[in-house]
C-alpha cells in the first residue's frame, strides 16, 4: 500500500514525498483509513513505528477542507503529549507535513512564557500540541477556549497516565465538543487504559501492530550485572569501543544524570544532559546538538524519553533501571527507528533485580546476560519506616521463556556485595 491511496490532499502527498516518505508503516496502514472516516481510533504501536503520522496525516488533512479561519483563541484541534520533547517532536512533524498548507499549528508547553504563548493563541489556531499542565495554566488565564475543538489526540497515553496527568485530563476533554472525534495512541496497555478508552472515546476501532510491551524486534538487548559503584567505569568501557556512533543513557535522578555526564566530558566524550533541573532552552539546545552529531553521548531522565526522535541513535544504555517497567520499553525505542538496528544495554545493581524481574515479565522474555550473574540475593521490599530497601532473598520469577535470560538461581549462593552509597533515589 501507498500513501496515495489512503485519500490524502495531493498537497500533504507531495510533501510527504519531498521527505522520503512513501511507504506506510503498518500502524499507519492501519490506522489512517479508519481515521480519514471521522472514526475514533485506539492505537496500540511500539515506538519507532510512525504513530506520529498515523493521526497526524488525518488530521492535517480534515484540518485542511475547512473553510475560513478559526476564531479568536479556539483551537479546531489538540493534541495532548505527556512531555515537552514530544509535544516539540509532534509539531517538528506536522509543520513538515503540512508545508504549505493553510493549517496553523502552535505549541504550548511548560518552560516558556506564558504570556508568548497567549498571544500567539489569541488569533486562533488550526492544531493545537500542548502538554497538559501548561494547556491548564492558559485555560486558567483564558488565553484558550476549546468549546469548537471537534478533534482530539492523546498520545502517549500510557505514560499520561504514569506521569498522572488523567486529573488533568478530566478537567480538559469535558470542555471540547462532544461530537469530536478522538484518538488515542499508546506504546504499552496498562490496565486503566480501557478505562481511559470508555471514557473519552465512542465505538473506537481499536488497531495494533506489536504486543503491548514487546520490544522493537530489531533491538539487540543485554543485561550485565555489576554493582552500582562500578557501572560508570563499565560505561566508560562499552562507550569507548563506538565513540562516533550516537549513545542514549538514561538515569533515573536529575543529580545522577548531571554528574554522570560530567564523568563522561571528563574523559573526553561529547556529552550533554536533559533533565528536570535544565530550562527548555538547555534541553533544546543538547537535543540539537545531539542530532546534528556535535554530541555522541547523551544523559538523560525519564522526562525525555518519548521525545527523542532520532535515527541515529545506535545504542540506548539503562545505567539505572526503571523503576516502571513499562519505562524500559519506552527507552529502548529510542533506538533501532525508521527500520533500523539497535542496541539496548542494561547495568542491574543489586537494589535493582526486582525491577529486572518486572521489566521481564511485562515484556514476557528474558533479557540475554552480558556479564556477571544474577543477584541471588537482593531487596525485594521497602521497609515499613521509609527510606531504603529491606533485605531478603527474592524467590521473583522472570517472567519470560528460559535460555540464558536473567533469572533468580540457586538461591543459596552467597551474595557479591552492597551497593555503596545507600538507599534509592526517587525518579526525576
């Protein structure tokens, strides 16, 4: 199947050509007919796999046979993205779209002024990219009214609702119209996510490529066991065999990113960091830097894991484990997009089995073991007075299919050691 025969506008093809673009993916195939009919649609799809088109080009061009100019603050679209990386990512996409199309785009996120944002709102626009909490703040202000949009798009819905945007939510979808028509896009299948689907979506057709939870099957994943003091010399190690191929690593603290990275320039690597602590022009600035190859390493929270669109990206290294499963998923698709290969490494300490364990049995497989051996005795509970783990040997199953995978034996084998530096740190 073509593009051509999905009923686009000639305008939204011929761009789509100028970009290399003329095959559909298969969520694309899938998902944009549906879509072009005015239906809802629950898209379930890993990432790396062209979900940003497969409501994006509907919408483009519903947006684009509408006659006249919206009215003062409305917007005849939203879309909702649970970071700022990707609601950025989102609109970098549909402005390449919909090059030379009379559709309006804008963007508001956090991070940037708010009265900026007012302003370029109050002509009205054609698509609105906005992350909830920001959308909130200039609703609060009424910069913005939502009582015409008559589309809707979530996506990223599963970490909407890790990050807890559903409050916000609950408060933004009963002020567009009812007759909208509503997408809903999403990596991974939590439980609540039906739930968020009965509530905002009418008879949705529900389409989906990959098992929730499976990993893009071009990524390469390992796992090595090593103690949390000796990871960044583990790092250093991997790093300096591929310096000139771009490297993600995440962290799962804001001082652990930053001091990681520091580590990393210390040793001659072209390194940058985006986390909570850094403003939206730091972030954008290393995002920059780091797709146009004047950086090979970039650090890395949670907060910027669905916002990285870049194919160059080779390897993906999870220095710290997750502490949401789904999470692991959400990263290693950072690599191995628009058809190509890719590398997943993970270092699990100690403090961090239980989190492998989950990780596995989300993804129903276990990761391949790169060196060292599962822990055998690790924490498998916080104790009841807060702060640290409590101690005891984990009986966890895997939660995957045998091999080599990392997965608890022989639980009376003595335990290599403590992790320095005491108890977790809370996420970034």
């Amino acid at each position: 199947m073509k593009f051509d025969t999905l009923g686009l506008p000639p305008r939204l093809l011929a761009n789509l050509t100028e970009l290399n673009i003329t095959t559909p993916t298969p969520i694309q195939t899938q998902a944009i007919p549906h879509a072009m009919e005015g239906r809802d649609v629950m898209g379930l799809a890993q990432t790396g796999t062209g979900k940003t088109a497969a409501f994006g080009l509907p919408l483009m061009s519903a947006l684009s046979r509408m006659e006249g100019r919206p009215a003062p603050k409305t917007a005849r679209g939203l879309i909702l993205a649970p970071t700022r990386e990707l609601a950025k990512q989102i609109l970098d996409n549909l402005r390449a779209y919909s090059n030379g199309m009379q559709v309006r785009i804008n963007l508001v996120v956090g991070g940037q002024s708010l009265n900026a944002q007012a302003q370029r709102l109050a002509k009205g626009t054609d698509l609105l990219v906005a992350t909830p909490g920001r959308l909130i703040d200039l609703i609060d202000r009424k910069a913005v009214e939502l009582s015409k949009t008559g589309f809707l798009v979530l996506d990223e819905a599963d970490q909407m609702l890790d990050m807890g945007f559903i409050h916000a939510l609950r408060r933004i979808a009963p002020l567009l119209r009812k007759d909208r028509q509503t997408m809903l896009f999403s990596a991974t299948m939590p439980k609540q996510m039906n739930e968020l689907a009965q509530s905002y979506l009418t008879d949705p057709v529900r389409v989906e490529v990959t098992p929730p939870g499976k990993p893009v099957d071009k990524i390469a994943q390992s796992v090595h066991f090593v103690e949390q003091a000796h990871k960044t010399k583990l790092l250093i190690t991997h790093l300096d065999r591929h310096r000139d191929d771009a490297a993600l690593i995440f962290s799962r603290t804001k001082h652990g990113a930053e001091r990681l990275k520091k580590n990393l320039e210390s040793q001659g690597f072209a390194a940058g960091s985006i986390h909570g602590n850094k403003s939206q022009g730091q972030r954008d600035r290393a995002l920059a830097a780091f797709k146009e190859g004047e950086l090979k390493v970039l650090v890395a929270t949670d907060v910027a894991a669905r916002g990285i669109d870049i194919p160059a990206v080779r390897y993906v290294y999870n220095y710290d484990l997750p502490n949401v499963p789904d999470n692991y998923v959400h990263r290693i698709g950072r690599t191995a997009r628009a058809g190509r290969d890719g590398t997943a490494i993970a270092y699990c300490s100690p403090e961090e089995m239980m989190e492998l364990i989950a990780i596995q049995k989300v993804m129903k497989r276990d990761i391949d073991v790169a060196s060292g051996e599962p822990w055998q005795d690790y924490p498998t509970k916080k104790k009841p007075s807060g702060g640290g783990r409590g101690r005891g040997r984990g009986k966890g199953n895997s939660g995957g299919g045998g091999g080599n995978g990392a997965k608890p034996q022989g639980q009376n084998r003595p335990r290599r050691g403590r992790r320095s530096g005491g108890g977790r740190s809370r996420a970034a």
